[in-house]
C-alpha cells in the first residue's frame, strides 16, 4: 500500500494523523528537507477534498498528478477500493509502449497515443524507471494481408507515428531470424514497460506534492450533502459526500472519475448517463519457455483484422526477459474475472509454451451494441452533475497515454469547474 501523503499548515508546524479504515498521511517538510515517517493526532478536515479522483489506476493516478501540479494549493484525494494500488487494467496488460499505428486518423486514440509514448518515454528518463525500446514488427505472411498492411503503412504516417518503414522478406529475417512473412511494417518507437511501476510512480508525485492517497475506500454513494441548520461553513463548502461500502466518507466540492471497469457503475452511482456500458472481455496468454525466448526479440503482431475489434494474437517480450503470446479475446463474466477457463493444448505446451497470465479490458458498448472505438468524457446534469467529470471509456493505448490523457483531463477540469 502506497502510503498518502498531504501537508497541513498548523500553529505548531507540520502535522500528521492516521485515519479509520487504512487510511494514513504523513508530514510534509519544508523545501529541501527530508521525509520523515511520523505519527500524530488527527488533523482537522481530513476528509474534505477540493477535487476528489475515483479510481488508482494508471489513468487516476496521472490525472491526480497533472491536478496537483498544476493546482498545487488544491487539497486533491484518490479513491481507491483495492488495499494496493493499480492492481486491475494496469497491472494486468501487456506493458507495450505502442507507437499509434493503429489509430483512425484525426481521432483522441491517435493523438494521445502518439503525444503520450513521446512523453512515457521522458517521464521513465527522468525518473531512472527502466524500459525497452525494443521496436515492433506487424507481419503479413498472406499475399491478401499486403494490402492492408500497406493501409495501415500510411496510416500510421498520417498519424505522425517515428521511423515507420515497410521491409521485405530479407529485412524481417535480419530483426527477427526465426520470423517469416512477405512483408512487414518496421515499427521501432514501440516499446515495452512495467506500467504499474510507472502508476506508482504517478501516485509517489503526487503525494510528494501534497496529495491524498485513500485505499480501501470502494465507493457506494455518490450524492449531495443534505440541507440542514447543523450544517457547518466547512460542510458547505464541499457539498459532494461520497459514501464508501463501510460507511465512511468524504466530501468534496468535484468529482473526476477514473473507474476502468467500473465507470458505468460509478456513473450511475452519481445519477449521471449509464452508457456507455462497460463490458469485460478476458485476454489470456502464453508464455514462453525460458529456453525458447531466443526465438523473439521485439514485438510481432499480425496484421490486425477488421473484422474483429482487437490487435490479434501477438508475441510481447516483458521487462523481466519473459515472452507472452496472446491474448485470445474472450468474454469474461465478472469484471476482475482473471481465471481462465480450461484450455488444453498439450503437444504445444510440451514443447515451447506455458501457461501464463491474463487480463480484463473494459471495453464500452453504446446503446445499439456497438464497441465504443475512442475515449469518452462527460459529465451530467443538475447539482452533482455538474461538479463531476467522468472518464468513460479509455481502452488500451489508455496505458501508453496516460500522461497525454491527464493533461487533457485536466484542462477539462479547470475549463467545467472553473478552478
């Protein structure tokens, strides 16, 4: 557990305190001095927040982040309901950096893919967090692939996507020796990462800045405080209560929701539109056998298919020297169903493949069933509806976006609540 972190300017100096259901802070010293772990009494207003963030993933957690650095006289808190933070979509992908290939032109996924790898890959310098700039192959191994592999050639162009060129035969055996195709897009932007090293990363800024941290707090109200004569300035002054399933609370003046797979249900906590809604679907990989991981170097995709919404099943070399390949796409029936079903594919696994992890996208569906393609936010109406912003669908590249993503967040912000 990420430890929160927020000052409190007092007549004795610094203080801290602890709060009921996990909750912690310590003290923030003067500039230029260290951080000292303390204990204290419990300060006043520790659950008021001027702006409060549902959700630790990656995408809350750099939105919290782009908050407090821009708004640093903001009192800001994260809401999380795992004891842990990024645990779920974050901790759970495939770690790529994607270059934003593969994005429609002119959309939110293809400019904040490619804005946010240029600035993932600076913010990973800048922090010492290790990375791999590993490159990527999108291989077509079918004399019909080729034409779409040369579509998405020019798409990728059009998006302003570095270095791409399209090698023939003896080029992809030079990158990739036990790779065959008749032709390939060489795409080396694409990288890979530990993205929840990077979130944590995220929330240890944010705290350093002055920001809350909350976990095990999952949120089961969402409403305005009631009217009523014992209501204290303090009160009214944050008329947002937001009710978790122990019965604590917090209060708050706005509200930005950051809840993956279950943004849908947060929106509807809050009164506002239930659709998009979320649907979870499961991706499964293999693993390579640690002998056979000579056989990749970079990322290999397929040239993806359009009639199927995913990128198809793709070799992913990991930060820790493992190899996936995968993921199947599959729908899960529970939004953090990690558990595979049985799958038996002996004579495979006998000789190059293990079974490996697996991860839940929430993916949105507009009211005729339709995959909701590019990201969404919104707010709603009346009194709670317009202090919240809720952020409704952000599929992958969400991960290789999430500081491009956090800058348009809170741009958003300022502009609804006028901060």
């Amino acid at each position: 557990m990420v430890p929160a972190l927020r000052y409190l300017r007092g007549t004795c100096g610094w203080v801290a305190g602890s709060f009921p259901g996990g909750f912690s802070s310590a003290c923030r010293p003067a500039p230029g001095r260290p951080w000292p772990l303390c204990q204290g009494g419990r300060p006043a207003s520790t659950r008021s927040f001027d702006v409060v963030v549902i959700g630790g993933g990656i995408v809350g957690l750099a939105s919290a982040r782009a908050l407090i650095l821009r708004h640093p006289a903001l009192s800001i808190g994260v809401l999380e309901k795992e004891k842990g933070l990024a645990v779920h979509q974050t901790g759970h992908n495939s770690g790529v950096i994607h270059s934003g290939i593969y994005y429609k032109p002119e959309s939110l996924k293809a400019k904040l893919c490619v804005q946010g790898a240029a600035l993932i890959y600076e913010y990973c310098k800048q922090k010492g967090i290790s990375y791999k700039q590993c490159g990527k192959l999108i291989v077509a191994v079918e004399q019909e692939e080729i034409p779409r592999l040369q579509a998405l050639y020019e798409r990728g162009l059009q998006n302003g996507v570095q270095g791409l060129r399209l090698i023939q035969q003896e080029d992809i055996k030079k990158k990739e020796p036990y790779c065959r195709g008749l032709m390939a897009i060489d795409c080396p932007y694409t990288g890979i990462v530990d993205y929840r090293q990077v979130a944590l990363s995220f929330a240890k800024d944010f705290q350093e800045a002055g920001g809350f941290v909350l976990t095990s707090f999952e949120v089961k109200d969402i409403e305005m405080a009631k009217e009523s004569p014992s209501r204290s300035e303090d009160g009214m002054k944050y008329p947002i209560v937001i009710r978790n399933t122990k019965g604590e609370e917090v209060q708050c003046q706005y509200v930005v929701t950051c809840a993956g797979l279950y943004s849908d249900r947060i929106s509807e906590l809050s009164g506002c539109n239930p659709d998009p809604q979320i649907v979870p679907f499961r991706g499964d990989y293999l693993v390579l056998k640690p002998e056979k991981c000579y056989l990749v170097k970079g990322n290999i995709y397929p040239v993806p298919d359009s009639r199927f919404p995913f990128l198809g099943v793709h070799f992913t070399p990991r930060m820790d020297g493992s190899i996936w390949l995968g993921p199947n796409a599959v729908l899960a029936f529970k939004r953090e169903g990690y558990k595979p079903f049985d799958f038996s594919a002996r004579d495979i696994m006998d000789v190059i493949i293990k079974r490996g992890p697996a991860g839940v996208r929430a993916q949105a569906l507009d009211r005729d069933g339709n995959l909701v393609e590019d990201f969404v936010f919104d707010g709603g109406v009346g009194d709670i509806g317009n202090r919240i912003l809720h952020v409704r669908n952000a599929p992958s590249p969400a991960a290789t976006s999430s500081l491009a993503i956090s800058g348009m967040i809170a741009d958003e912000v300022q502009q609804r609540f006028k901060l």
